[in-house]
C-alpha cells in the first residue's frame, strides 16, 4: 500500500458531527431469539429403499432395513454451549441392533436435513457425509462396537473425523451469509463497502438468509461526490452456503494504482479482480485474488494489505464484520480482515456474542483511521434458524430369518451436555413366511457357460419356472410363486471375484461400489417378461451376490418366464482353465417342493445349480 501518498481533498461521505456509537451499529438478525425446548430425538425405518419411514414396519426375512436416528436442535445455540471437556462432553447417538440383524458395511452416515417438516416425509435439502467436500461414511471400526453404535451427530460433516463418536450438536443455521461489495468512484478514488454504516448512503445490503442474493443492493452514494458505479464492473455480491460448511473464508484483495487503492472480498463482474471468498470445510491460509488491470490497477500483495481471514461458524452464531476506512486525503481504503500490515487489521470474527464496539487497527501515518467520516461501521449477521436444526444418523441392517414372525425393539438416544440425553423407540417385525416357493424353480438340466480364463465377462443370471431341459420325466408347465423368503445366490469360485457395477437400483446402497470390488452396490431383482421389479440384488461380499423378492405376500410368474437381474452382473474368471468360476442356485428357507425322480428336496437337485466354467488357460 502507498502509505506515503497524501492528498488535501475532503473524504468520502464527510459529515459535521461525529456518529455515536449505536448510529455505528447495524443489525442484521435472521431469526429473533425465543425461548425452545431441549432437542428431541426420533427413531425411524424404511423397509423400501428409502420411500416410505415408520417407528414401526415389517421387514422380510434376509431384507434391509435403513435405520434412522433424529435429532432436532431447536434451541438458540450448537449443544454443549462451550468447549468440549470431560465434565462438558460432546454430543453422541447410540444405538445397539436388535440380536440377530447385521451391520450392511459401510452404511453409517451423517446428515443434515434442515428443510423436513415431518421426519416421515424429509425435505429435499440435505447434506450428508458422503457429498462432495465432506468427510464420507463413517469409521465401522471406529463408531460401531459388536452391535453397538456411538456416533457424533456430525461425523464426517463440517470437516470433523469419520472415527468421531462424539461432537457439537449444530444448531439450525440459515442457508447463506450474502456479501454485497459496493464501489463507490468520484472520478480518482475507488471506495468499497461491504456493511451498513452510518452515513447510509454508503449501506451494502449484506445479510444471511436462506435465500441467496443474485444482484446486489447498494446505496446511492453521493452525487455529485461518490456515486454508486455499477458500470464499472467490480461491484458484486458472493452468496456462501453455509450447508455443511464450517468456515466463511473472506479474501481481501487489494488493487492499486499509484495513487488509489481498491478493495475487493467478492467475485465481480470484471473477474480480473475477483477474490476467493469462500464457504467450506477448509480454513484457507492464504488469499485467491485476480491479478486486477496492468498498467492501470494490479494486485499488490507487497503492500501487505491484502489478506484472508477464516471464520469458524461450528458452534458459533453470529458473522461480526469490522468495515474500517482509511483516509490518505484523497484515497479511502477499506480493510475487513486482518492483513499482514496489521496497522490497517479489522476486528471481523464469528461468535457468539454480536458486537457492540468496532475494532479496527489505526492505521499509519499517511492512512490513519477516519471514523468520523461514518464511513467505517460493523453488519452483525446472525446465521441462527432455530427451525433448521434438523438431521439424522443413518445405517443399514440386514434382517434376520427367525423360524417364526418376530417383533424387535430398538431405542436410539441423544447425549451430551446440554441435550437433556433424549430417547426413543421403535420396532422391526421380521414377517416368517412358513409357506415355500411353489413350482419347478431352477435352471435348464446339466447345462453350463464356459467363460474365457482370466477375463472380465457380464452375464444376466436367470432363475427360471419350468425350466428345460428339466429333471422331471415331463416338464412342469404350471406356474411358480415367489416370496421373501426365496434366496437366489451367485458364488464366485476358485479365485475369481464380482467387479464394480455401474448399478441404478432403488435400495439405500446403490452406486456404492467401493474401490474395484462390488461390496456394498444394489440393485433390482426383476422379471424377465415385463421388466417389473420384484426384489433387490446386492453384493454381499466380492465373492457373493444376493437376491431376494421383497414382497411380504406371494407372487407368481408363468412358466418358462424368469427371474432375473437387472443389469448384467460383472466378473473376472479365475485364471485357472477347465475350472468352476461362478455358481448361481436357489433355495427356499421356509420349505421347498420335492423334484426329481429320486425324490432330493429341490435344494440338491441338479436343476438347481448353474455353473460358469472357464476354458482355456489365459493368453
């Protein structure tokens, strides 16, 4: 900065009494405060995907089950209300799996659903572990013990660790904190603001909302003297979501040239002098700015009033921004960070506390401190909306098949200082289904796919009603039933492995491949003839691929129609020649019909098994 430049022309926006204090004050409260009561918390399940969600639901033997955890922080701050100890911990979820259900890997996830009304029907806006920018799935090894689960309400989001089981309880925050940079010109001199100050010409619309600014509001300025110039291009407004992002990052950017000095914190139309201003997970350290115009007006980092300033919202309310102007007589300077110069450092923070004082450093000798130009101010952003507190902690398990209809009781509980520990329950009731699979299920007689050694192949597996050739001395042409309890299996064998698919299905897991391994992705089990979806696929390992029909009632197909997946299911054969690779088969847990001459439960006999075999060693 030309701190040695010095003009005798009157400043910006000079008024002949000086401003008291509150006239310097500008509030901008998104939420008033009242009073709340302590969080809930709220057990619930999905047994179709995610479509439908109840305290209490019937699942299907061998079936998902999404699990559910609420919370709902309606009070006025993030819980605890100060920093984490031993005798002040943090907030944690537990939960314990009924006996028998199984923990579907990889499933754990955090997320905040700020929008949703009514917990059975959530609202379209939420951010969740797994997004973009936030941490992923939760640590198994880390939240889960055996069937027990202790887990942070954030775990993976606003940057904090997926091992975490314990953390703030985040209080509800309005979707945007919109800075409006406003450029006033008289000719010579460029003069930015930011906040509303006391002569209110010079008001910058900067707020938090949960709308976000698409054109900024400005005042008139001064004319003739210091008009608003919107033509110029470096007026703006950045709209920072604060959706899962702990930090607002302010990127001070200063442009000079020679004699005139101009601030910039937002992108702008002239994005030569754009600044990095930023929500996310990150603190950023260093300032992101456009080179500006040279000749005319470059960046000038080496006058060390450029600078970044990170301001931690996790747990913390309110935006205080410092606007402080700097007077060389014919040049005003705006600083709303601290910058490496820090004569020209402003106060800026995130508390939770608004500010009732503004701070600014005094500045040197040629550009002191000019706050009786009422042209310096501080905009208090309260980002609280206590009706946006909500969200969830979210696994998948893997039901049971009891011998006879079983109810399981489940409680999930919120702890930690502040929370008043909230509880809740639920309840899963596995339906047995004693019936067995009617019909002649299987695969055409003593037949096989002989596959490529060593290679990458896709198949379409089929179960099949009455499938020919048959075991039977004439084939069953009637039709078959199916129901949840059928298990339709693909083994992979002797080395070989199930790849990545690029699955769609409709079930929790979907696309959730991990690495080159297929554990974790799901997708439909459905009819050969009309495309109908009857049931769900999914990877229980990258050896072993599970079907079921979810229906709780029996359905039924004609003959020679099929089951089948969705999309074609893809392999690596083993490398090894004239071996089995993969085997698909069938049985039913409740019972199955007797077939074949020799009178083998249909489980042993040869129509149900389907083997891939390999040829050739690999070239």
């Amino acid at each position: 900065m030309s701190v040695s430049v010095r003009r005798t022309r009157p400043a910006v926006g000079l008024l002949t009494a000086t401003s008291t204090l509150a006239a310097a004050l500008a509030i901008v409260a998104s939420t008033p405060l009242s009073a709340a009561a302590l969080p809930s918390q709220t057990l619930l399940y999905s047994v179709d995907g995610g479509v439908s969600w109840a305290s209490d639901v019937n699942a299907a033997p061998g079936s998902q089950v999404i699990v559910r955890a609420w919370y709902n922080n309606d009070s006025s701050n993030a819980l605890p209300n100060s920093p984490i100890t031993p005798s002040n911990p943090g907030a944690s979820i537990t939960t314990t799996m009924p006996a028998g259900f199984t923990l579907f890997p990889g499933s754990t996830i955090s997320c905040l659903s700020p929008a949703t009304v009514n917990l059975a029907t959530p609202g379209a806006e939420q951010k969740c572990s797994t997004d973009a920018g936030q941490g992923g799935p939760a640590s198994d090894g880390s939240v889960w013990s055996g069937s027990d689960l202790t887990i942070s309400p954030i775990n993976g989001l606003f940057g904090e660790p997926t091992s975490a089981t314990s953390g703030y309880l985040a209080m509800g925050k309005t979707r945007y904190v919109n800075l409006h940079q406003c450029v006033y010109n008289n000719g010579a001199d460029n003069f930015t603001s930011l906040v509303n100050v006391p002569d209110n010409r010079f008001d910058a619309s900067t707020n938090a909302s949960n709308i976000a600014n698409v054109s900024q509001g400005c005042g008139p300025g001064t004319n003739p003297g210091y008009p608003h110039v919107p033509q110029y291009n470096t007026s703006g407004v950045s709209s920072l979501d604060l959706l899962g992002n702990r930090y607002v990052n302010l990127h001070q950017c200063v442009y000079n040239n020679g004699a005139d000095n101009f601030t910039s914190l937002v992108n702008v139309p002239d994005n030569r002098f754009d600044a990095s201003t930023n929500a996310s997970n990150i603190a950023n350290v260093s300032q992101g700015c456009g080179p500006g115009t040279n000749p005319g007006y470059p960046h000038v980092p080496q006058y060390n009033t450029s600078g970044v300033s990170s301001l931690d919202l996790l747990g913390n309310r309110y935006v205080n921004l410092h606007q402080c102007v700097y007077n060389g007589g014919a040049d005003n300077f705006t600083s709303l960070v601290n910058v490496p110069d820090n004569r020209f450092d402003a106060g800026t923070n995130a508390s939770n506390s608004p500010n009732a004082i503004q701070v600014c450093g005094a500045g040197a000798s040629g550009y002191p401190y000019a706050p009786q130009y009422n042209t310096s101010g501080i905009t208090i952003l309260d980002t609280l909306d206590a009706t946006r507190g909500k969200g969830f902690v979210q696994f998948v398990m893997i039901a049971p098949s009891p011998d006879k209809t079983t109810k399981y009781p489940q409680s999930s509980k919120l702890t930690g200082g502040g929370t008043g520990d909230p509880e809740s329950t639920g309840s899963v009731t596995v339906v047995a289904e004693p019936q067995p699979s009617s019909g002649d299920w299987g695969f055409p007689l003593d037949t096989a796919t002989r596959l490529p050694a060593g290679h990458k192949v896709a198949y379409t597996v089929k179960w099949t009603c009455g499938p020919v050739p048959s075991v039977l001395p004439a084939p069953d042409t009637s039709s078959c039933t199916y129901s949840s309890g059928m298990r339709l299996k693909i083994h992979a064998l002797n080395g070989s492995t199930f790849l990545h698919n690029s699955v769609t299905g409709t079930g929790a897991g979907a696309g959730t491949g991990i690495g080159s391994a297929i554990q974790n992705a799901q997708w439909d089990l459905n009819k050969e003839s009309d495309g109908s979806r009857v049931g769900t696929c999914y990877a229980a390992s990258s050896t072993e691929v599970r079907c079921y029909p979810t229906t709780l009632i029996t359905g039924t197909i004609t003959a020679g129609d099929s089951l089948i997946t969705s999309i074609p299911v893809n392999m690596l054969a083993t490398e090894n020649s004239r071996t089995p690779a993969f085997q698909a088969t069938w049985f039913n847990s409740y019972g199955e019909p007797q077939r074949g001459l020799d009178g083998d439960n249909d489980a042993f006999g040869r129509n149900d098994f389907y083997t891939f075999v390999t040829l050739s060693p690999k070239v």
